[in-house]
C-alpha cells in the first residue's frame, strides 16, 4: 500500500494530526492484507461520497473504501543531514514513503513553543527543504564518481546517469529540490534509481487555529505558504486545524457534524488531506458492487484493465479477459443496473482499457 509520510518541525501539529488521522479515518486491517503494521503507522479510509448511492444500487450493506497509510515520522531539525537529533534515522523514513505530508504552523498560541521562535511557514518549509535538498546533495556526491569512472568506458547508461547527476548536483547545489527540475521522461526514469528526498511530491498541510477555519484558504499565512509551494515546489497545499480534528474524533456523528457547522465549516479538514494526499500519489478508485460488498479498488492513474484487475486479485492480470465498465455518473443517472444496461450504457472493455477514476467494472477472467 502506498504511503505518505507526515513530516515538519517539532511542535507544528505532526502528531496530533496523525492521531486524529488514523482514530476517525482508521481503516479495518483485515480488509487490506497487504498494509503495514507498526505503532507508527495508520492504514487511512479515503472518504468517497460516491460509495454510499452506489451501494444502494448494488444493493449491498457493506462498503469497503479505498485506504493509505501515513507515517509519522516525527523528529526532523535543522541540521538533520549532518546527523543531528535522530538525523539520519529520520531521513530514511521520508526514502521509505512515496509522497510526503509536510505540516507547518499557522496557529499562534503562546502556551505552545515555537522550534524557531515567532510563527512563519515559510521559513520552516524552507528549514526542513534546506535539509532534504542537502542530504540528496550529498548522497548524489557519492554515487557520482563511479558513474563517471563507468562512462569514461563508454557505457552507454553510465554516460546518461554521470551527466543527470551532473545536473542535480547543479540544481541541488542552489538549494533547489530535485522535483523542480526540468527532466526528460528518459531521466525520470533515472531518477527512480537514487531515490532522492527532494524528488518525493510534496503536499503542505498549514495547521491554523480553529477560529481561522471557516475562512482558512484566504488565511494570510496560508495564501504565503500556497503562494510559497506553487512557485518553489510544483506543489499544493491543504488547510486543517489539527486540534479539532483530533476533538472531532472523539466526538459522535451527529455531534461531530454540529461542532463543524459551528465552525463554519461544512467537512473535516481530515477528508480533504487524505483525498489530496490520494491525489498526490497518482491514485484514483475504480468501483465493484455485488451481492456481497460495494468496494472501491486503488489504482495509479494511467494503469490498463488487466493491471487493474490485479488489483482484486494478482492472478486476474494473466487470466484477463474483458471488463464491463460504465461509469459512476452513468450508473447513477441510470438510477439501476439494469436501466444502466438497457440505456447501453454499459461497455464491454478489452485489455488495452485504460481505467478512468469512477469507473464500475465487473472482469470476467479464465480459469
Ligand atoms: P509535533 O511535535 O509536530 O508532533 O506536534 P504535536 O502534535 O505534539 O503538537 C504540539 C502541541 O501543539 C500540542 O500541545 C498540541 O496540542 C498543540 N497543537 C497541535 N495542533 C494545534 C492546533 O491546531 N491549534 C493549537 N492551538 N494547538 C495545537
């Protein structure tokens, strides 16, 4: 299972986050046998409103979600690449996770300490990038002379990744991180061989006060930190108030509803950090209703029928035959499976299908 590592500097909200996270969103671990089990890491329901009419069209009780994992992976300072407070231990956590949660604080509270002294995001995101970009600056520092020595022979590969480690040298050399690199799909495919921390997707989730909430996007700290992303990371961002999502946990439906209108706000922040970070990873859902359970199914967008299939079960992409596909909207609008089918809007699909987010597929496979 994918998985995004929340990470900032101590203080901001890491934890609580995390708790509120895996408390309210937590998903059942039998239905997901391939997740990870340690006391640090939170198999998460991703929340999708299209599950509940589709169930009702399947006639089905039971709804299975799509899920990820967070990490918390607290812990990470200034000068966490030359091995300070846990240093290096920390880095390689952020290696092991496919897209990272970067949390910064946008809530003044006097009671609360500050790492850095006063509140300022954008100084923070830059301490913890500064470390990142550093750590991959030295990391590619080593590999780089034996690439060389291989493509002074005139090995081919050798030549390509000397000169792209040339060039992140460069790069990471002005503090840049390697995802604002401007790279062939060629060396995107070399990338993958040093696993750099700057090259991970980043989504930065500013935790404001909660009476900042109803308004949070037009936050001044918040709009710095957007601002801040888009220019200088590729990247986007997510309001949430950690502390009240940690109280929405403990609270019942009907109660927690009540506190979020008063608030002025009509969803947790909780559901759009987890619907961002499944976006962040390049994950979509496709769809299976049947007597049984309605169930959403994770994806990489871009992925064909058959590696879907194998979503449900590895054997399914040898033993692919089609898939009947209609979408979400069309099943809905349709009103019934069977009005679905006579409107033709139903489609039989063979393995060159690349499925799309919302799709609902039924395979049919060989023995
Ligand atoms: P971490 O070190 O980043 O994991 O931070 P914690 O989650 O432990 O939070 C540090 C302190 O800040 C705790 O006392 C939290 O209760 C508090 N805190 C976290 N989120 C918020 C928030 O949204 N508002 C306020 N006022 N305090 C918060």
């Amino acid at each position: 299972m994918l998985q995004s590592g929340i990470v900032g500097l101590p203080n901001v909200g890491k934890s609580t986050l995390f708790n509120a996270l895996t408390r309210t969103r937590k998903a059942e671990a039998a239905n997901y046998p391939f997740c990870t089990i340690e006391p640090n890491v939170g198999v998460v329901e991703v929340p999708d409103e299209r599950l509940a009419p589709l169930a009702e069209i399947g006639g089905t009780k039971t709804i299975i979600p799509a899920a990820i994992e967070f990490v918390d992976i607290a812990g990470l300072v200034a000068g966490a690449s030359k091995g300070e407070g846990l240093g290096n231990k920390f880095l390689a956590n952020i290696r092991e996770v496919d897209a990272i949660v970067h949390v910064v604080r946008c809530f003044e509270d006097d009671d609360i300490i500050h790492n850095m002294g006063g509140v300022d995001p954008v100084r923070d995101i830059e301490i913890i990038n500064t470390e990142l970009v550093l750590a991959d600056l030295e990391s590619v520092e080593r590999q780089i002379n034996s690439w060389a020595k291989k493509a002074k022979s005139g090995d081919k590969e050798a030549q390509a990744h000397s000169a792209l480690l040339q060039r992140i040298v460069a790069h990471t050399g002005e503090g840049k991180p390697v995802i604002t690199m401007d790279l062939s799909d060629d060396e995107r495919a070399l990338l993958k061989f040093y696993n750099l921390l700057s090259a991970k997707k980043v989504l930065y989730a500013c935790n404001v006060k909660e009476s900042d909430l109803a308004d949070a996007d037009n936050h001044p700290l918040v709009q710095k930190v957007a601002a801040w992303a888009a220019e200088h990371h590729g990247a986007g961002y997510c309001p949430i108030c950690a502390r009240v999502e940690e109280e929405l946990g403990e609270l019942a439906p009907d109660e927690a509803a009540e506190y979020l209108e008063s608030l002025g706000i009509s969803d947790s922040g909780c559901n759009r950090l987890i619907r961002e970070a499944y976006k962040l990873l390049g994950l979509a859902s496709y769809f299976t209703t049947g007597e049984k359970e309605t169930r959403a199914w994770t994806f990489r967008l871009g992925l064909k029928a058959p590696q879907c299939a194998a979503v449900i079960h590895t054997d399914f992409e040898k033993k692919f035959i089609k898939a009947e596909v209609v979408s979400y909207d069309d099943l809905v609008n349709a009103g019934s499976i069977a009005a679905a089918r006579d409107a033709g809007k139903y489609r039989l699909e063979g393995k060159e299908y690349v499925f799309k987010d919302g799709d609902v597929a039924l395979f049919k496979v060989g023995a």
